[in-house]
C-alpha cells in the first residue's frame, strides 16, 4: 500500500491555489504569465519551495529574474491568502524558485526535433531506388580472358 505524505497533500494543495491566487489577485505586472510548476513541502509543513516558469520565454534569465522578484514582493500576501483559503494552522513559509528542470525539457525536445529534422533531410537526399554496380563493358580484361 503507498503512503502519502501529508506534505505532498499540503504541496498539490498549494499549487492549486498559488496558481489561482497570482492569476486572480496578484496586482503586481511583473507577475504575470507565470506557471507554478510544483510545491514542494517539508515534513514539519513550515517551508515550501515553490517552483515557477514563465508562460513564454523559457530560458530568458532576464524574466526569470523579473519574475523571481514579483514573486518575492508579492510572497507574504500570497502565503496569508494561501493559508486562510486552505485554513491551514501554520502556512509554509513559500520560497520561490526557477524550475530548471522544465528549460531542460524544452531544450532536450528542441534537440530531438533538430535531430529528427537531420533525419528527414538525410533521407530525402538519398536516392529511392538501390543502386546497383556499373556494368562491365566490352574492354574488360577479365571477359577477355575468358573467351580466349
């Protein structure tokens, strides 16, 4: 039988909920477009590390920061709402994070694609039909030494 932890419960929960809240009531523009990927909680439920991507431009370091810094402004007033709405006892103390784990997905995809792309070019320069060894002609020494 799996067990599971009371922090991934509390984590999904926050997710849910942090992703509304900074859609719905965050004011701040430097928060928007953002997704919050996964929330991670620790056992004792007194520390979660929120991570996030931004809608568009994953990779760009320069909104990342932006977007780590809206969310670091906008983090007491989410931690407050988060726990009055989950009417949790002790609300995680939220820490933001840039989930660098999805740039890797999107980047490993941007390869294959940019592998599968060498593949359909490598196959369309390749002749259809198999070729076959040149024909011997009638100077051909190894004919001639035959016949004679």
């Amino acid at each position: 039988m799996t067990t599971i932890r009371r922090g991934d419960r509390v984590g999904k929960q926050l997710q849910v909920e942090l992703s509304r809240l900074v859609q719905r009531e965050v004011k701040d523009p430097r928060v928007q477009s953002v997704t919050i990927t996964r929330v991670e909680v620790t056992d004792d439920l007194r520390e979660a590390r929120v991570y996030f991507v931004p809608m568009a431009g994953i990779g760009d370091m320069e909104r990342v920061a932006e977007l780590e810094a809206g969310l670091r402004a906008a983090s007491t007033f989410l931690q407050r709402k988060a726990g009055r709405n989950l009417r949790l006892r002790f609300t995680p103390k939220l820490s933001f994070r840039y989930d660098v784990g999805v740039a890797n997905l999107v980047d490993m995809h941007d390869l294959m694609d940019g592998l599968n792309a060498d593949e359909e070019v490598a196959e369309s320069v390749t002749p259809s039909e198999p070729m076959t060894a040149p024909e011997a002609t009638a100077g051909d020494d190894s004919e001639q030494e035959g016949q004679g």
